[in-house]
C-alpha cells in the first residue's frame, strides 16, 4: 500500500473515531497522517491534507488549544482560495471565528463570521448560512451583547428549521441551549433577572422542537448534549429534581462511554444544584471528581466556574487552607489563559491579517 492510500484508509478511521466522539484517538490520527504527509516521498495531494489539517482544527478546538488552531489555519489558508466563495474557506472561516473568539480577538472573530456568512449566501448552503450566523451570535455573546446574541442565535435556528437535516437541526438546538444558559447567566451578572426569566421561557419552543427532533438521530452522543443543555436550562428553570435527575442519568452514560466534556459538564451543574440545597459534602465531592483523571486537561469553560463554586463552599464549610489553595489554582487558570491570549495576539497575527486584508 503506498503512503499516500495508507493515510487515506487513517483519515478514514480518524473521522469516524470523531463522529463517535473520540476526539484524543481522532487527534492522534490526524496528526499521524500529517507526520507521514509532511515526510512522504510522493506529492500529498492538496484534498489530503486540506482533510487532514482540519480534521486535526477540529480536534484541537474540543480540546481548546486555539493557539494551534490558527497555526494550522495558517496553513489551511494556503489551501484554498481567497478570491472566490466555497465551502471550504467557509468552513475554514467558522472555526478560525471560534478560535479567535476564544482568545479575545473579537474583531477578527466578527470578521471571518461574516465572510463564512456571504460564502453561505453566496453558495446557497442555508445549512451553511445557519452555522455562520451561529458563529455570529458566539461572538456577540463573547463581547456581552446579549441583544445581538440572541437575534443572530434565532435567526440561524429559522434558516435551519427551513433547510437542513434532522441531525444539523438537533447540533444548532443544542448550541441555541448552550448560548441560553451563558446568556441567562450573563443578564444575571448585571442584576437583571427579569430578563433572565423571560429568556428561559422563551427557550421553551427550542426545547420542544429539540426534543423531537433529537429523539429521530442516531448519534448518541449528540442527544446526549442536547439532554445535558436542556437539563442545565431545566436548572436554571427552578425544575431542580427534573434536572438532578436528567444530569445523573447523563452523567453515567458519559463515565461509561468515556465522554469527558459531557461528564464533566453534569458534575458541575449537579455540584451547583447541591450546593443550592445546602449540601456542601457532596458539592464539594463531586467537584473534586470533575478534575479526574488529572491528566486530561478540563476546559475553562467547565474549569473555572467549578473552581469559583469550590472557593465559595470550602469557605462555607470553614477551611480555610483549602480556599487558600482553590484560589491559588484559580489564579493559575486565569493566568494561564491570559497568557494564551497574550502569545496568540502577538505571535499569530498573520493568519488575522490575511483576513482583514484579502476577504471582502
């Protein structure tokens, strides 16, 4: 077998392995295959490795290494073309928005939004379109605009609704529940809860047509963190024993099929939940066990929320030393992440440039 087909038949295995959301297997193939590409005798042809770099932006975004992100969009940039619409610039466009959200470089996380979005329009991909518009009510949400967040977020749930498969309308519902719950949380913050209240009921819709749509897919997974999201609004709802009851079932679902990111996801609502309840000991148990195995990194999005819930209930129960210690290790995180974001603004400018410069 040439090298060429032999990293075909690994993409091949790699991209199932991510549909199964093995995200860690799926990455260590992806980087295999472009170990073999960037060594190989014969010409990798530009469709391989167009595959394989952005099966491995993929990965790399599941497990929030953005900075890498746009190291490879650097690369995958040079694949395609920056004159002209199509797919794969739009697609390339969608996850490089991600990225540069996450790092806080919320201009160009606009901009590469925006252009995926008129790619959309202009290849008449309403699935497409809805995914862009997406991406466009993230960075809303990233910049605290909750207006324009939640406009965007129910404008790309009507394109879908008009054009687009059962399992795409079941990832953007699932995405909409995401975004109302940081949302919710977000008004919250500022002291208006109002809003928050009338954001939750009018998710209710989402929630119906999700629950519909996510019981017809095959993908255990993506019904699984449709239920997680939809059990983190039934949280937020006040519908505490619904809830309690939703993230337990999902949470041994997730142990046993080794879904880290959903695992971890209902140990912290359900930490809060008993933390609500006056139930310090368990909170504090489940907590620890969300940082478990410790080798496997936990995203700031989960991390840092679990670690602010841990100051706060080792301070209930009185020790200190271990408040001392929760704050430390939140100080770290928080210097950690800055310090991502520092490095990718000044060590990765190319890739932000080539946007602002060349796409129209």
């Amino acid at each position: 077998m040439s090298q060429l087909r032999h990293c075909q038949t690994l993409l091949e295995q790699a991209d199932q392995s991510f549909e199964l959301a093995r995200f860690d297997e799926a990455l260590r193939a992806a980087d295999a295959v472009l170990r073999v590409l960037d060594e190989a005798i014969e010409c990798p042809t530009e469709d391989l490795l167009f595959r394989a770099l952005m099966l491995r932006v993929r990965c790399r975004l599941k497990f929030e290494r953005f900075d890498a992100v746009l190291v490879d969009s650097e690369r995958l940039l040079g694949l395609v073309a920056l004159d002209r619409s199509s797919l794969r610039r739009a697609e390339l466009l969608i996850n490089m928005s991600f990225a540069h959200s996450q790092l806080s470089m919320h201009e160009l996380a606009l901009r590469a939004a925006r252009v995926a979005w008129q790619d959309a329009l202009a290849l008449k991909n309403i699935p497409l379109a809805s995914r862009a518009i997406e991406r466009l009510a993230m960075c809303h949400l990233a910049l605290g605009d909750a207006i324009e967040a939640e406009r965007f977020m129910q404008e790309a749930l009507g394109l879908i609704e008009q054009q687009g498969s059962t399992y795409e309308r079941v990832q953007r519902y699932s995405n909409a529940m995401h975004m109302v719950c940081g949302l919710h949380d977000g008004y919250l913050a500022q002291g208006n809860p109002g809003m928050a209240q009338g954001l939750l009921a009018r998710a209710s819709r989402v929630v119906a047509q999700g629950s519909a749509a996510a019981q017809a897919i095959d993908s255990d997974y993506l019904r699984s963190m449709w239920e997680a999201n939809v059990a983190r609004w039934l949280r937020r709802r006040g519908e505490l024993d619904r809830a309690e009851a939703a993230l337990r079932q999902l949470g041994a679902l997730a142990e046993a099929q080794g879904w880290l990111a959903i695992r971890r996801s209902t140990q912290l609502e359900m930490a809060l939940i008993a933390e609500g309840a006056g139930r310090p000991g368990p909170a504090l148990e489940l907590l620890q066990a969300l940082f478990e195995p410790v080798a496997l990194r936990v995203r700031d999005s989960v991390a840092l929320p679990a670690l602010e819930a841990q100051v706060r209930l080792y301070a209930t129960v009185g020790d200190s030393a271990a408040v001392t210690r929760a704050l430390a290790h939140l100080a770290t995180r928080r210097s950690v992440r800055a310090e991502a974001v520092r490095q990718a603004r000044e060590q990765l400018p190319d890739a932000g440039v080539r946007i602002m410069d060349t796409l129209t």
